[in-house]
C-alpha cells in the first residue's frame, strides 16, 4: 500500500504501525539496527532527525521501501509552494 508523505513528521504515525504490524518492540527493532530502544523511540517521535540512509536502512529492516514519484506532469504539485529545509542534518554515521 502506498502512503504519501509531504513531510518529515508525517512518518512517526507509518514508522510505528509498520514496526507493530512486522510484531517488533523498538528494543527488537533497535537490536536489528544496531541500536538501542531509546534510539527508536527517538526516531520515531522525530524522524526528521535521522539521515536518508539511516530511513533507509530503517525502512529496509522493516520490509518497507522509499518511493519517489516524479510529479512534474500533475498541474497540482507545480501550485504548491515548496518546502524549506530548516533542520540541520545530523552527523554522518551517527544514529
């Protein structure tokens, strides 16, 4: 199934149920990834604060993956205005 997202914050919802619905705790899920359970947590509350890989490596444990459409064809997507990033990214390789 597919869910789109316009922002960051829009995954802490999806992130959750898809870690539920794969029956994991954020501690079973953290030994998976290597990292603790107040980490997962942490992402899941906020995973804006996480890298593209790190989503990516979370996602792929979850059985999940990262779509982009291209949406230059829909009339609509050129109307909205777009999103500024405000966030400074975290250092590379840290969780």
């Amino acid at each position: 199934m597919d869910y789109p997202l316009r922002l960051a914050d829009q995954l802490r919802a999806h992130l959750k149920s898809l870690r539920k619905q794969r029956g994991l705790t954020q501690a079973q899920l953290g030994e998976k990834l290597g990292i603790g359970q107040v980490r997962v947590a942490e992402i899941e509350a906020k995973p804006g604060s996480v890298s593209v890989d790190q989503l990516l490596k979370l996602l792929s444990t979850l059985g999940a993956t990262l779509v982009l459409r291209d949406r230059s064809g829909d009339p609509a997507a050129s109307a909205r205005p777009a999103a500024k990033a405000s966030r400074k990214a975290p250092a590379k390789g840290s969780w």
